[in-house]
C-alpha cells in the first residue's frame, strides 16, 4: 500500500512539473519573440489581449474583426499537456468586449466594453467604451458584469485595466483634461471605492496617445503601448516606466526585438513573473520572396500567424532587462 501511494505521489509530481512546464510551450530560455501555441491560440485570425488565470490553467484571449472594430473574449483550457479549441466566454460574443484582466486572488475579472449602460451609472457617450468587471466563482464561473461606473468611467472610452496588489487601478482613457488624444490613469481604491482618476503625468503621457498599461503588482514599474512617438519602431511600441519614490520615471522605448516596424500592443507579465506576453502586428509575408509562391502557398502565408493581423507573442521577461530594486 506504502508503495502504491509512494508511485502515485511521485507520478502526481511528475504530471504536475509537466503542466507548470508547458503552460507556457518553454523548457527552455526564450529569449526571442516567440508565437504562442500556433494553430490554436495564433491562428492567422487577429489576436490580442493574452490574460491567464491566476494557477495558469485557462488562458483568455481577444478575437478580433480583422479591422480591430469588434473584438470578443474567447479562452482555452491547458487540458492532457495541451490547450484546448478555444471557446467564446460565457460573458461575450454579443457586443464589442475586450482588454480582460484577473485579478491575482482570481476573484475579479475587469474587461472593457461597449454594452448598453444606463446613463444614471454611466456617462458614457453612445458607441464609448466602459470598464466592466465580474465576480468569480470557486467553480471557475463569472457573475453578471457590472459597469464600474463613475469615477472611473467618463463620457470618453476607458481602455485596458490593470490593477496592482492593493487594488489600485490603472487603464486607459480619453476623458476630458488629458495631455493627448488618450492618457494614462490611475484609480485608488479606498473603502471599497475607486476614488477620482488622476493622470500619470508628464513622465508617462504626451500630445500623442498612451494606450494598454500594464502594472506591476507591486507598482514599481509600468510598461504601456504608445502611438506616434518620435523615438517609436512602428506605429504601436512599448514603453517602460519606473516609480522611484512615488515618482514616474521618464518612459523608455523597450526597443527591439520586443518593439518593431509593426504595431506592438496588450503587454502582460505571466502571474508567476517568468515571461512577458504581448500582441504583434509584425508580417513574415509582406516581404520579397526567393522565389515565386504557389496560390497554396500564398493562401496559406494569408491564413496563418505573421500574416500582418495581431498574433500573440511571449518572451523570457529577463529579455526586457527590468531594472528592479531601486528605490
């Protein structure tokens, strides 16, 4: 009986370093940007938004149309040593939904979205985006989504959030009173409430927009998505910003390999810290070939990741060189 017990523990053990090992595809450093599971999370369709669930067991994801004007929260399972077919979230598939994030306790799911909302709990304007958020349940499932409501939401769209260890929440917005076209924010949460936005400041935003913050847990750094900038790759690149002392340091171009001549968005650190996932543009078929494609091969270069649409990409986070522990 001790020795079964012994066999069955050791195996429990083996299949459990298994799943830890290929939740993320990576026995090794990746020290490149790398496709996320091709063929089933990176298809060829336009994906973005990667979020996984706090033990790393379901994944979350964006399908978009290919002209990023509707967007829906689908998800797999990492189920046998494999991610399943993804399926629509229970939650999505009816309006325009995006930008999910999970909360680290994995009780509380934030997402944007352009559902109907009563202008008694929202300004919204007609066609703007709202943060949204839901409770979890043990089982895994999500309540009913409510609209966060004011402050946080304005008469603008409201993008990404993201929420430190405390519940502070950072996002996107296009309120009123920015220094560009869209800023970056953060909200406190004190007694249960979100307290009245303030803006990141000079550090962080510009006359051009800032997009997608993503938050370390801890708040000492901030990596986000920026457009036209002068020092950018492409048309989208990732920044990186540092709070010494409570004060944001100037924000830094990450640089290539994770930045490129295409559009980089949806920057997210995996809960155990490890990697670094984003969304890509970047096109291997928008170049000369060595020689002349089939119709075959032009249609299947058309229909696969790195064809030009948004593919999702992850990385060893020590690629990004984050300089931590300074005060």
């Amino acid at each position: 009986m001790f020795r079964h017990r012994r066999v069955v523990f050791i195996f429990v053990l083996v299949a459990c370093a298994q799943i830890a090992r290929a939740q993320y595809s990576a026995t090794k450093l990746i020290s490149e940007p790398t496709i996320f599971a091709p063929g089933v999370i990176s298809t060829g369709d336009y994906e973005v938004c990667p979020t996984f669930s706090p033990d790393g067991s379901t994944f979350f994801f964006v399908k978009s149309t290919p002209d990023a004007n509707f967007w829906t929260i689908v998800f797999s399972r990492f189920e046998r040593g494999i991610w399943s077919d993804p399926q629509v979230a229970p939650f999505s598939g009816q309006y325009s939904d995006a930008d999910e994030f999970i909360t680290a306790d994995g009780k509380r799911m934030f997402f944007i979205s352009r559902r109907p909302v009563s202008p008694d709990i929202s300004p919204n304007a007609a066609g703007k985006l709202d943060i949204w958020v839901m409770d979890g349940s043990a089982g895994g499932d999500w309540g009913e989504p409510k609209n966060l409501g004011k402050p946080v939401n304005s008469e603008g769209s409201e993008y990404f959030p993201t929420l430190t260890r405390d519940g502070t929440l950072y996002f996107g917005s296009g309120r009123k009173g920015g220094k560009g076209g869209i800023d970056l924010y953060r909200s406190r949460l004190v007694n249960g409430k979100y307290l009245e936005p303030e803006n990141l400041g000079d550090a962080i935003n510009t006359t051009f927009d800032e997009f997608e913050p993503y938050i370390a847990p801890d708040e000492s750094f901030l990596i986000f998505m920026a457009a036209g900038r002068p020092d950018g790759l492409g048309g989208f690149d990732l920044y990186i910003s540092y709070n010494r002392n409570g004060r944001w340091t100037k924000a830094q171009n990450l640089g290539a390999p994770i930045n490129s001549a295409a559009d980089e968005l949806s920057p997210k650190v995996t809960p155990d810290g490890k990697y670094f996932f984003w969304a890509s543009t970047r096109s291997a078929i928008d170049k000369p070939k060595t020689r002349t494609w089939s119709f075959q091969e032009l249609s299947n270069g058309y229909h696969s990741p790195q064809n030009g649409l948004g593919d999702i990409y992850y990385i060893d986070v020590s690629a990004l060189r984050i300089e931590l522990g300074k005060n």
